[in-house]
C-alpha cells in the first residue's frame, strides 16, 4: 500500500473521525483526512490532488467543478435517496407519494448533484403507514454500511468501483418543490394532510398544523 494516497471524507465531523478511523484500520499507511466545508475541500485539494480520493458522506455541500477536475481517483457520494429520489428531502416525497421501496444511493460525484454514474442502490421495504421519523434512521444506518463498502474498495485500489446499472429519476427534489407542498397544504384532503404529516415528522407536522390554524 502506497503512502502516496490519500482518501479524503467531506462529512460531519464525528463521522469524519470515525471513518478515517476505519479507513487506517484496514490500511494503516493511508493518508486520510476530513473536512466539513467546501472552504477545507479548496484547501485539502490544493495540492496532492491527483493521488487523492473524495468521499462525500451526507452533506449538502456541492463540490465545485474546478475540484473535481483535479481529483485523480473517481470521487464518491453517499445519497441518502434511492434513485428515483435525487436530490434534497427524498424521504419525505418518497413518503408523500407512496413509495414502496426507498434506501440509499452511492455514485460517482459531478458537478450537478445526483445525476453521477451510480455504484450503490441500497433500497428497503416502505411500509403505507412510514413516518419520517423512524425510517429516518433507517436511512442514517444503510448510509453507514454502504460507506463502508465504499471505503472498503478505495481503501484496497484507485480504480473505480463497478457502476451498478441503476440510473437517477429525471425530477429532482428540492427544498422548493417542498415549500410548494407545504403551501398547497390548504387544498388537500385529510387523507393527504395526514400523509403529509407522516411524511414531514412531528416538527415540521407541527408547523404545517400552526400554518392552518392561523391560515
């Protein structure tokens, strides 16, 4: 295993401890390090890029294209969607709409978000009744094991992983697209209010009932 390598996590900071942690635990020579912004990206790439791997690991950071193009191995993000749900808020449509299958999705990173040649298509069962709150966690935790199957192949060679066939829905989620939803809230009948309310958790279910009541 070359010194000369480097793997480098955009994550939050106590999954950027942990992740390195295994990362060393498998190649104790590897160069690993973590950064949370796109600021520590712009300085963690600004040299040695071209022996150095990104994986990106839920966060809503884009990564510029000026970055990625200096990247030498095929950069990675960790989705928290399936691929019919590319974007932000993915649980929440997928919930919404009716979704019988969700999960997580690993693929190659490009400067528009999720639309990467994907490697990983972790999907589960969504039961009609899902909330929210509890798949959440479920999402949280297939993000965990595919991230682990990723470091697992970037840690062992520089070569890409091997695209998995699945392609990205053409409609994207957006934070907009959600505000519209909330605004039409008004107009749907109570059988959609409570899916909405499912689909949102209690916080936000909370503030969409305060929005009604005060009109």
């Amino acid at each position: 295993m070359s010194m000369n390598r480097r793997i480098v996590f955009l994550c939050g900071e106590e999954e950027g401890k942990a992740f390195r942690e295994h990362a060393r635990s498998l190649a104790p020579d590897l160069e690993t390090l973590w950064v949370s912004d796109a600021e520590g990206l712009e300085i963690a790439t600004s040299c040695g890029a071209e022996r150095t791997r990104l994986i990106s690991f839920l966060t809503e950071v884009i990564v510029p294209q000026s970055i990625l193009e200096r990247l030498g191995p095929t950069p990675y993000n960790i989705h928290p969607g399936s691929p019919d749900y590319p974007g932000a808020h993915g649980l929440s449509f997928a919930i919404f709409e009716g979704a019988r299958k969700f999960g997580v999705t690993a693929h190659e990173m490009t400067a528009r978000v999720d639309t990467g040649a994907i490697v990983i298509a972790d999907l589960f069962d969504l039961p009609v009744d899902a909330e929210a709150l509890r798949f959440g966690d479920e999402v949280y935790a297939r993000a965990v094991s595919v991230i682990d199957r990723v470091i697992r192949h970037c840690v062992a060679t520089d070569l890409p992983m091997r695209r998995s066939g699945d392609h990205w829905s053409a409609r994207q989620c957006t934070k907009r697209r959600l505000e519209a939803l909330l605004t039409s809230s008004a107009h749907l009948l109570p059988t959609d209010i409570a899916r909405l309310e499912r689909a949102l958790g209690p916080e936000r279910a909370q503030a969409l009932g305060d929005k009604r009541k005060h009109g």
